[in-house]
C-alpha cells in the first residue's frame, strides 16, 4: 500500500465515522470510557493525555472526569509553530480556545514534556491489528512521540487508542516515521 492507499483511507474511515448516528457515538463512548479506565493503564497512570473531543471523534469526557475524581492530573494537546505539539494540563477550571483547525486546546496553562505523561488517550482516524494508527493526517503525535520508536511499548507513555470498532481496517501501510499505539480499546472488539 502506498501513502495514497494512506490517504483514500483516511477519506472513507472519516467518512465512514462521521455517518455513526448520535446514539450509537453516545453508547459507544461510554462503553469505550468504561474499558479505559477500568484498564491496568488508566489505574497506574497519573498523568493522563487526553484531546478533547470534536463532535464525530470517540468522546472522552468520561474519562477526563474519571481522572480528575482519581487525583490524576490530565493534560490535553496544544498545536504548535512547524508542526509541533505539547500537552498543557487541563482542569475543571482551565479556559478552553479552539485553534488554527477548529480543535479545541486549554489556554493558559503548564505544560508537560510529553515523555513525563504515563497515559496518553490518542484519537484516531482508522487503526489495524498491528497497532497501525491512521490520524487527521498532520503528523504532530507522530513528531510528539517520536522519542518512543525504539523502545518497548510498556514503557511510559503508553499510547492507548480509542475508537469506534468500524475504525478497524485489515492493514495500514506504516511509514517509517510513523508512530504505533500501545494499544487499542474499541466498543464491541
């Protein structure tokens, strides 16, 4: 598969997940949140990464607040000048901007080297059985985490995807550069 395949894929899994109805998306995330947080990683970790949520993405405000109430601190991604990302904290009280893509960011507040984060929640666009994330396309968790190529993916931080089981493609031709999850926790998989 070449980075076109790559790219025709991510066009029909974007597509493919925003057609889920509210509903389905709903109980789908709950079900997602519960297996997150009852999950060995989420009760090790206490810094946690999250994004927060844009409308046809697996909503993780479950699990944010499942942190906040464990005395986890949580982080969220910030987009960055050239292509680079961090991960500023996010609390209950953090004022939340909306960005150059439209995705929202907590403005103001510390930020965490990303290899400090014991638990990073990845969003993603399609994902296969060997781990292989398809994301929006931009490369910033793939730059971020970048540090984490050669290691043992049981090393912090973990990179815990979450999606929709329709998500799930056979195979995802991986660059060179690019980035594979720890894990994957889907709705009914």
């Amino acid at each position: 598969m070449s980075s076109g395949s790559n790219r025709n894929l991510r066009r029909l899994y974007l597509d493919r997940r925003r057609s889920l109805n509210d509903s389905y998306r709903r109980a789908a995330s709950r079900e997602i949140a519960r297996k997150v947080v009852r999950s060995r990683d989420f009760a090790r970790a206490r810094r946690v990464a999250v994004y927060l949520s844009l409308d046809d993405e697996v909503n993780v405000d479950l699990i944010i607040r499942a942190a906040w109430g464990s005395g986890k601190t949580v982080y969220a991604p910030c987009l960055g000048p050239k292509g680079s990302m961090s991960f500023r904290e996010f609390g209950e009280q953090t004022p939340v901007v909306r960005n150059a893509f439209g995705i929202p960011e907590p403005a103001g507040s510390p930020a965490i080297q990303a290899g400090k984060l014991d638990l990073v929640i990845a969003p993603l666009v399609a994902f296969d059985a060997a781990l292989h994330r398809i994301g929006m396309g931009g490369g910033y968790y793939d730059r971020c985490f970048a540090f984490t190529r050669h290691r043992h993916k049981s090393l912090p931080p973990r990179l815990l995807g979450v999606a929709f089981a329709s998500q799930r493609v056979t195979s995802i031709n991986a660059a060179p550069w690019d980035i594979s999850l720890s894990r994957v926790v889907c709705d009914s998989v």
